[in-house]
C-alpha cells in the first residue's frame, strides 16, 4: 500500500476519541518521514511505547469497531499490481497472507475483505475484564520479531520459508526478505533498493515520486485538520500451496 497503515489507525483512533489532536499531527509526521525516507528502528520503537501506554486499559471492542473507519482509509491506498499478484499466486495454487506489525485482529479483518487466506499481526494481551494490558504477547512483528513470527507459523503449517516469496518497501523487513528463498522489493527506500541491486533481488516499481509527495502532504493536512506486509508465497508438491503477504 502506499505509505504505513500506522496513520490511518491514528485517524481512526482519533475518532473515536482515544488521541488527541496534538498526537495525531505528530504521527502525520511521522507517516511522511516514513513516506520520504522509510521506516528506522528508533522511531518505530518510540510510536510502540506510544501505542502500547494508549492501549493499557481500552476495551477490546473498542478496538475492534475501528476496523470499518481504518479500512476506509487502507482500501484505496493498496496498489491494484500487488493486488494482481496476490492473484497470480493463488492461480497457481498458493494461499496468500498478510504479515504486518498492525494488531492481529485488524490485519485478519484486511485479509478477509482482500480475499485473502489470513493475517499473521502483532497480538496484544487481554486482561480478564476484556481491556488490553498494554502489554504486547511476544513477538512484536516487526524486523526479527516478523522472521520469528513467520517461522512459528511455517512450523505450524508446513510452510517452506526457502521456497517462499516475501514482499516489502522497507529496509525494515530486510531480516523477512532474508528469510525466504524469493524476495520482492516493492516501491523500495532507498536502503532497501540498494540491498536488493546488490542481492539481484526482484524489484516492482510503480510508485512516482509526485504521488509520493502527494499523498504525503495530504496526510499532513488531514492530520493537521484532525480528519501507520509483506507477501509471502511458497511452492509445494501438492496442490496446495501458500504465500503469505504484509
């Protein structure tokens, strides 16, 4: 998709009155920074300890009835090529996943409407009155958590990783794309474009610079005026087969 699904859950959450104003402006920000120059680990820690402190004590209905505002703004930024390749492999028999950072409930809910065979996302703990602790059960699927998180599901669904496909457009998911045998750099950053020419990777471009820039200064109006996966695919002997997507 263009750009992260992080502000989109932000203005989501800011309608529904769990942010304020003051932090959604600053997570637009952030979503441009992550639109200019990728994603780093240092910020995408510091927006965790931030969501994670905002979470501590929400119902877990609460979260989930954000699930129809965040997809209205996620579903017309995903790009229609990665939607024809999700296709692609399962016309040759493979089912197709989303893996993302996101909570685990909104990643399987965008799979679904995708059409989609499931979503592997970062899950977080329940308490027994039904608000979340603010606590993350382990892993959190981002960088090695996301390779950890994928090899626990490989294992529990005969998944081969080294005949897998895994997509992405940031230097974040080198540890994912370095874990399959076929990876895909998608609109890259910089860094990833660089690993990827020097690995011979696949590359997909079809993002402009201008639309970048486009969508990243509408996101800061929007945050201004209060309106953040990866694919993975495998070949078996069978006929079934699978892939799995961010």
């Amino acid at each position: 998709m263009a750009g992260s699904s992080g502000m989109h859950f932000a203005r989501a959450a800011y309608r529904s009155g769990m942010v304020s104003r003051a932090l959604l402006a600053r997570w637009g920000l952030e979503h441009v920074r992550f639109r200019l120059q990728g994603s780093t680990d240092e910020r995408t820690a510091e927006v965790l300890s931030q969501v994670k402190q905002l979470l501590a004590g929400v119902p877990e209905r609460d979260i989930e009835r954000m699930a129809p505002d965040l997809l209205a703004g996620v579903l017309p930024r995903i790009y229609p090529p990665m939607l024809d390749e999700v296709r692609t492999h399962q016309d040759a028999g493979r089912a197709t996943f989303i893996v993302s950072a996101a909570g685990n409930g909104l990643v399987e809910i965008l799979a679904r409407v995708l059409g989609m065979d499931g979503g592997i996302g970062t899950r977080y703990e329940v308490g027994s009155d039904g608000t979340l602790t603010g606590r993350i059960v382990e892993p959190f699927v981002y960088g090695e958590g996301k390779v950890e998180a994928m090899r626990a599901f490989a294992a529990q669904h005969d998944v081969e990783l080294d005949a897998s496909w895994a997509y992405s457009d940031s230097a974040s998911d080198l540890p994912m794309l370095r874990a399959v045998g076929r990876p895909v750099a998608v609109n890259p950053d910089a860094e990833l474009a660089r690993v990827a020419a020097e690995e011979g990777w696949q590359v997909m471009r079809f993002e402009k610079l201008g639309r970048r820039l486009a969508i990243a200064g509408a996101t800061v109006f929007a945050a201004a005026l209060g309106g953040m996966g990866t694919m993975l695919a495998r070949r078996r002997p069978a006929a079934r087969r699978v892939a799995l997507r961010r």
